[in-house]
C-alpha cells in the first residue's frame, strides 16, 4: 500500500470519529481521595505486573502526603490538588500507604493480585 493511501485512509478514519486502535490498551486508573487524615478508599485492588495509575485527589482543608515505605513513593499534595502516580509493574503483595502528615490515622493499603 502506498504511503499516500495509509494517510488517506487514517485522516478518512480520524474524520469519522473511528477510537484510537490502541484504546482498549490503556492503563487502569484507580482513584484515592485524601481528607484531612482520612484515606478513601482504605484498600485498593490493583492487578499484578500490570503498569496502572493512581489518581490522587486532597479533598481536605490541611496538605496530605501520600507515602510508602514499601512502595518507595511519595507525595504532597495542598488542600484541593490533584496529581497522579504511574506504577510500571508491582508482584503480589500488599502494600501499605499513608498520610504522612496525618500518623495518627490508619494507613490505607495497596493489594495486587
């Protein structure tokens, strides 16, 4: 096939509204929401050496900072702010996180299966 027809064809495509090819192929995203010490949800399921993605959202009035020991990630967050971690691939296990500004809380945990 030429290379002019390979561009007709994929512009025709876009043009149509046709999904990316490799939609289906995206990460999962699994969301954590943060207030004032309170960690929601307390355990997350996450499917094992799969790359997947945490949404991190501060829905308090105080900083969070989302910490693992285990994991050897960590982040602040202010008060309304949200970012995100990417996570390549992790073995069966639980993990467990925290509030590192919050110790008096319980620690959520991360379990892969």
């Amino acid at each position: 096939m030429r290379p002019s027809t390979v561009l007709t064809l994929a512009l025709a495509a876009a043009l149509v509204g046709l999904p990316p090819a490799a939609a289906g192929d995206e990460d999962p995203v699994f969301d954590v929401h943060f207030s004032n010490g309170v960690i929601s949800p307390a355990v997350i399921e996450v499917p094992a050496n799969k790359r997947f993605k945490l949404e991190l959202h501060n829905d308090g009035s105080t900083p969070i900072e989302f910490e693992s020991i285990p994991l050897r990630k960590e982040k602040v967050l202010a008060p309304g702010a949200s970012s995100f971690l990417v996570f390549r691939s992790l073995r069966e296990g639980d993990y467990a996180f925290f509030d590192d500004f919050h110790l008096d809380m319980p620690p959520a945990r991360l379990t892969v299966r």
